[in-house]
C-alpha cells in the first residue's frame, strides 16, 4: 500500500502543530499560590508562595483581619511586596521584600508586623473578618487571589478537666494520642490568674504532652474580686511545695509516664519552674521564659516579704527599691526598683540565688536585654554561665533588642526586635521538649 507524501506532510504538520500546542501551555501556565494547609497550629512553619509569574514582575502579599481588641472590633494590616525570580517564584521563606512592613528574609514577617492604622479603624457595628492574605500580581491594584490563613493556638478535641478541689483552678489538658503520656505544667507570671494556663495547656496537649495548667496566685486588685478562690492572693512566700503535691499527684495517673515531666515557665513563672528543679528535682526538662536567677521580693502584704518558701520557712531574697515611688510615675518601669535593689543589697545576691547548678534537667532559657520588667537578658547568661561552669546542658536565647514580652511565638503582632527571638526561640523551645520529653507524634 502506498502512502502519499501530501498525506505524510499533513500529518506531521498537525504533530508539530500540536507539539507547539502543548509547549505553549508548559511555558505560560497559569500564576499559583501555595499557602500551608489551614488550620495551622501556632508555632509551626508557615509557607507562603506565588508560583508561574513572569522574572522581575512586582508581587504585593497583604495581609487584613479585623478581631476583637478589648472587646471591640479592631482593624490589623499588613503588606510586602516582592521581585519575582528568574525561576517565576516568589516566597515568604526565601525572599526579601523590597518594601513593606518589614525586611529581610523572614517567613514570619507579614505576621508579626501587622499594625492598627487608626484612621481606618471600624465601628462597634463592624463584623469579624479572618486574617485573609491577598495576592496582586503586577501592582495593578486588581487582587488575583485571596485566601483565609486559620492559626489555632489549639485543635479541636482537646479535653481540659479540673485536677481536683484541693488545686483550686488547676486542670489537665489531655492530648489525642495513646498514652503513656510526657507531661508539661505550665506557670504564668505575675499576672496571676490561669490566663497562661489556660492558653498553653491546650497548646501543649495539641503537640502530644498531657499539659497541666498550674494557676498558684490570684490577686483582687482593688474592688476587683478573685477570679479564683482557693488561691493565695498577695504573692508573698508562695510554697515552692505546692508543686512538688502537684507533681506526686500527677505521677500517679497511668496515662503518664512520671520519667517524663517538664516545666513550663514565664516570668514570675520562671522564677518558680527553676527553683522547682533545685529544690524538687525529678523533672526531666525545663523551660525557664524571661528568668532571674535569684529570688526576689513579693508583693500584697504590706511587709517586706520572700516571693516564695520552701517546706514553711521563706526563701532568701533581694529586696526592691523604690517600688512604690515607680508606681507613681505615668509610665512605670518595673526593672528600675529591681535593678536598684540589686545594687543596693550585693550582701543578699549570694545568698537568694537560685541553686541552677543543681538542676540536672537540661534547661531552656529566653530574654532580652530590653526587657523593661526586670533584666531577664543579662540574668538569664548569669544562669547559664553557672550552669555551663557545671557542665550542664543549656539553651540560651538572649536578645540585646527585645523586651520582655517573649512567650509566644514569631507570627504575634509585635516589635521586630521582639518578633526575631521569638521566633527563634519559639521553635527551639519545641524541639527542647520534644528531644528531652518524646511525645507521641
């Protein structure tokens, strides 16, 4: 059978076509946005991407969401735009922006530096929005893709209860996975209450821990009554002890496993979580935010008295100075009166240190040098200075920027000075307890 050449040149011509066909839509596909899968649990990787743009085109990210600020509906925004690559990409984790709210390579940036514009802030009226990113494409004003970013600080299914009347406001917070369990107690600061509790709890029970929230003062300032009954209200000789019930009691439950106990601690809660591990021991990793290194004075008695005791009898501790005379002033600075009585009592420092060198759980420190509460930097090196001169394991994260505001993680609205370590931090601290206490994934 022959075939003719006129058919033969038709049918590769049509080939060739389709050929054409078929690279023209591999070289021109469609732009893309990438986001990590929502719901993101807070403090994990966020991943932002625009894919398929052409090299050097302009790439404007913004971020809006209107929440709830002191019970009112309050407007936050953000924005950075950036250069395409020669590859057509453009990404929060590898790429500057040449302009916005922040600089630099930083995945957690548009988070962090959202800011509330005054002048177009909403009324009482308005209704919630989520944070929702939006993509332009080439500056043109016109969005070509919009997409809510859902960060939980806890997912859903984690079940609190009460750890029993004689803890006033003390709970559990149970993970979804098979025990045995590695358990986190979490320690606010001097806020008192069970705010922290009850934000980190859960948190920790989300990534695996059975988390135990640990409320141990509750102030009444003024005519404000106590949130929680039960509790001491000045913070004055609170017993070290407490914890050390709480610990033994905790032990007993079979779904934990009593070799893997952890400390978490802020501040004031800091202060407690490293005198648990001198003085109680028995725990296998310790997170010490924002420390000191010594115990200091406590508060609501109207006496000169030790934040805390140890079996009845108070510990030693370095007083303040001119604390009452910084609560007049407009804008106190608590690390003033701290720093002063300090200076003012070097025959009490030794004395009311607390004994880190003792503690053979690996700690985990965070401060800043900044910080207008007390000097949590520089305590916090003295710290590890004496627990590295014991050949002791140490994490320390100080920043000679940030302030004292350093619990949460990176992508919380605040300073970039502040933002940097916490996001660092944030993530060490993760891994800090998921090497030393291996919950189960």
């Amino acid at each position: 059978m022959r075939t003719s050449y006129t058919a033969i040149k038709s049918v590769r011509n049509l080939a060739i076509l389709g050929l054409l066909s078929v690279a023209a839509c591999q070289t021109s596909p469609e732009p893309t946005l990438y986001v990590t899968p929502s719901p993101i649990l807070s403090g994990d990787p966020i991943t932002i991407e625009v894919q398929n743009i052409d090299p050097d085109v302009p790439v404007a990210l913004r971020l809006d969401e209107i929440r709830l600020r002191l019970n009112t509906p309050a407007y936050y925004t953000s924005s950075a735009t950036f250069e395409a690559g020669a590859d057509g990409r453009v990404s929060t984790t590898s790429d500057a922006p040449i302009d916005g709210d922040y600089s630099g390579v930083d995945p957690t940036g548009l988070f962090w530096s959202r800011q509330r514009p005054e002048d177009q802030q909403p009324d009482e009226t308005a209704e919630l929005q989520p944070l929702t990113l939006s993509v332009d494409i080439g500056n043109d004003g016109s969005v070509e893709f919009e997409q809510a970013i859902t960060i939980v600080r806890a997912f859903e299914g984690i079940v609190t209860e009460d750890l029993g009347p004689e803890f006033p406001g003390a709970f559990l917070a149970r993970p979804m996975t098979e025990g045995p369990h590695p358990v986190i107690i979490v320690l606010g600061g001097s806020e008192g209450h069970d705010s922290a509790a009850r934000d980190f709890a859960p948190h920790f029970a989300s990534r695996g821990y059975l988390a135990v929230g640990v409320p141990y003062y509750s102030p009444a300032w003024g005519d404000q009554s106590q949130q929680i009954p039960g509790l001491p209200r000045a913070f004055a000789e609170l017993p070290v002890d407490y914890l050390e019930t709480i610990t033994e009691h905790i032990k007993t439950f079979d779904e934990v496993d009593p070799d893997r106990i952890g400390i978490w601690g802020a501040s004031k809660g800091a202060e407690y979580a490293l005198l648990a591990g001198s003085l109680i021991g028995d725990y296998a990793a310790i997170a010490a935010i924002v420390p000191t290194d010594v115990v200091w004075e406590g508060w609501g008695t109207g006496e000169v008295v030790s934040s805390f005791s140890w079996r009845g009898e108070p510990l030693p501790f370095v007083p303040y100075k001119g604390m009452q005379e910084e609560f007049q002033k407009p804008v106190p600075r608590l690390r003033n009166p701290h720093d002063a009585g300090r200076a003012a009592n070097p025959d009490r420092i030794e004395a009311a240190r607390i004994p880190v060198e003792t503690i053979i759980a690996p700690v985990l420190l965070v401060g800043g040098d900044e910080d207008s509460v007390w000097g949590s930097g520089p305590m916090a090196r003295m710290i590890a200075e004496r627990r590295n001169a014991a050949d002791l394991e140490t994490e320390l994260f100080v920043s000679e920027t940030a302030g004292h505001g350093l619990s949460r993680d990176g992508y919380t609205v605040s300073s970039a000075a502040d933002a940097k370590i916490k996001g660092e931090a944030y993530s060490a601290m993760l891994a800090f307890f998921e090497r030393h206490l291996e919950p189960t994934p």
